[in-house]
C-alpha cells in the first residue's frame, strides 16, 4: 500500500536546508584535502542544500590542500549561495579558502589575512656529522636532488627554490584578487604575511561584513530564499581510516609519518 502525500506538502528529507560546513585546523593536517573536497563536491550535487555557510578557523597550512579546497569551494559558491564565516582567525591559507565564497562574515576581534608563503627545508647535515653518520646519494638530474636535508643547498639550487616561492606567492595574491574582485595590485600591499582584524580587514575590503554565526545564516537564508532550517555536517575520512586511528599502531604510524613529513620540503600558506 502507498502513502501519497498532500499536493504541494514536501517530505522532511526532502526539504530544503541551509549546510553548515567546519573547515577547523591546520591545512593538510587536521584538514585533509581529499576528504573535505568530496564533502564540498557532495554539497555542491545535492539538491536539498541550497546554501552553504563555511565556518572556517584556520592558521593554513599546506598550499596545495589550500589550493584544491579553495578551487572546490569556488565551485561550489558559482552554483549556489556560499557564505564564509570567520569566528577566531583565517589566515594565510585559510583566508585563500575563506575568499572562494561568495561573502565573509567575521567577528569584529577575529584575525584574518597573513597572505604570504613560506617554504621549509630542513637540514640535518651538522647533526649526522655529529652521530657519524654519512649519507651516500646517487641521482641524475642536477636539481634531482636539491630537497634532500642531507646537506645545505647550493646556490643554483637556492636559486630555483626562491623562484618556486614566488611563484606561489604571485599565484596566492592572484587568487584573493580574483576571488575578492580586488586589484591584484591593491592585494600586494596586504601580502607582507601580516595579519588584521575583521574590523579593519572590512575598510580593506578583505572582509564584507562583521557578525556572528547567525549573522552568516541570515545571509545564506535570504540570498537562496530558504527557510532556516540547518544541517551540520563535517567531513569524514573514509572508514578503513577510522577503524586504524582506534589502535596503538595508528598511532605509531602517525608519529612515523610526521617525522617523515617533516625532512620533507614542502610550501605552505601559513
């Protein structure tokens, strides 16, 4: 037997809603790129959610993860309403991904910007030489090597990695100038990596308006035309992940991977 619903009465997993989405952390480490981008992609096709508030805290972090959040993001805000929400601070690579929506809404006290980049190298060479250790390389490639903290980089190689930072760094001020339709010249001022507050960051156009959450979900409900009605949602790591992070050895395995992580050079919007 079937149940046939009143004309024009929608069922309740049906309805439309307002997506409440955390963007909470470092970028790269507490944020995982893979996992928010499939949980914005999943906002974006679904059709019950017909805006989206974006409560980010965030010092940054990892560029490409910032990168790939922010374009994702973009995405998203291009087909519907996307609202940024800044409580404590968006810096550096959580600003890029704050500036992919369509508004921010900050806390008067809260910190946003700090848009610069820094790239990291450690070098370990005075410490091996101390424990007697040697590290024996072969490589083809002149550069193929510059990134090994074995030893301090060459001038050539300093060289290269400068440009590399540029480069990033030019992109990063192209992006908040496009995204926030500011002149990129305008932004270049701002990227000395200092940080402001919502409050001033609104007179520089880095931010529109200062609020609260609710603030922010006033503004998604009267840009999509949509009752407040609120989903929360967080974005999850898939499940062989999470049965991992509950034993011993994912522990063991996280710590491995964090120092392996960190004799790694890697570029950050941090």
């Amino acid at each position: 037997m079937e149940f046939a619903l009143p004309r024009g009465l929608v069922p309740p997993w049906k309805t439309p809603r307002i997506a409440i989405l955390e963007i909470v952390g470092t970028i790269g480490v507490q944020i995982r790129g893979p996992a928010m981008v499939r949980t914005i992609r999943t906002l974006t096709e679904d059709p019950r959610i017909r805006a989206v508030v974006v409560e980010i805290d965030s010092p940054g972090g990892s560029a490409p993860v910032s990168d790939a959040i922010f374009s994702e993001l973009r995405r998203l805000s291009a087909r519907k309403p996307t609202i940024a929400f800044v409580m404590s601070g968006a810096l550096s690579g959580g600003y890029l991904i704050a500036s992919a929506a369509r508004k921010i809404v900050a806390v008067r006290t809260s910190l946003v910007g700090s848009i610069g980049v820094i790239m990291t190298r450690p070098v370990v060479q005075e410490l091996m030489e101390k424990l007697g250790v040697k590290m024996v390389m072969t490589h083809r490639g002149d550069l193929k090597a510059m990134f090994q903290p074995w030893r301090e980089p060459s001038e050539a190689e300093q060289e290269r990695i400068t440009a590399l930072t540029d480069e990033y760094y030019e992109w990063f001020i192209d992006a908040v100038a496009m995204a926030r339709d500011l002149d990129p010249k305008k932004v270049r001022e701002y990227a000395t990596g200092e940080m402001f507050t919502a409050a001033k960051a609104k007179d520089m156009g880095l931010v529109d308006e200062l609020g609260d959450l609710n603030t922010a979900i006033d503004m998604a409900c009267e840009m999509s035309r949509t009752p407040r009605r609120l989903q929360y949602v967080r974005a999850r790591r898939p499940l062989f992940e999470r049965l991992m992070a509950r034993g011993s050895a994912a522990v063991a395995q996280a710590i491995f991977a964090e120092a392996e992580q960190r004799l790694q050079a890697r570029v950050d919007f941090r």
